[in-house]
C-alpha cells in the first residue's frame, strides 16, 4: 500500500478442493470455500462438478472482492446450486 493511499488494505480468502475419481467427464469434485473477509468467520462453500463451474466460481469470488461490493450471493454456477453455510 502507498503512502499516499487512504484506502484500508483488504484481505479474502480462496480454499479451493478438487478431486478426481474416475474420469474428468464424471468424476471431477470441486469445494470452493470463500470469503471476502478474513476478520470473520463468515464463508461460503459452493461445490462444482465442471471445469468451467470451478471457473465461474472463482472469477465471481474474485470480482465480488475487486469490487468490493461485499457479496458472495449469487455467485455460484447456476448448475453448481449445492452450497452450505
């Protein structure tokens, strides 16, 4: 962070747990756990079954933090729809 930046530094975290048992057409696993605050233990887990959800995942993950609009609703792949709290 500059001197000349007024802006408090910002901290989110990814843990991402991919498995593969069998092939990668049926077997793929993926658990994202998120949160785009470490001062809390507020997280999300969203699993995925596809390359491209883990993707999706992610890239909202990260672009809710570089906007920094302080939401993970929403984000996870419509065909992923499995998350817990």
């Amino acid at each position: 962070m500059s001197a000349e930046s007024t802006a408090p530094e910002r901290s989110a975290v990814l843990i991402l747990r991919v498995l593969l048992d069998g092939s990668l057409d049926d077997g793929l696993q993926a658990r994202l756990t998120r949160s785009l605050d470490i001062s809390t233990s507020e997280h999300q887990v969203t699993t995925a079954t596809t390359v491209d959800e883990v993707c999706d995942g992610v890239r909202s993950w990260l672009e809710a933090f570089v906007l920094n609009d302080g939401s993970l609703g929403g984000d996870a792949p419509a065909t992923a729809a499995k998350t817990a709290t």
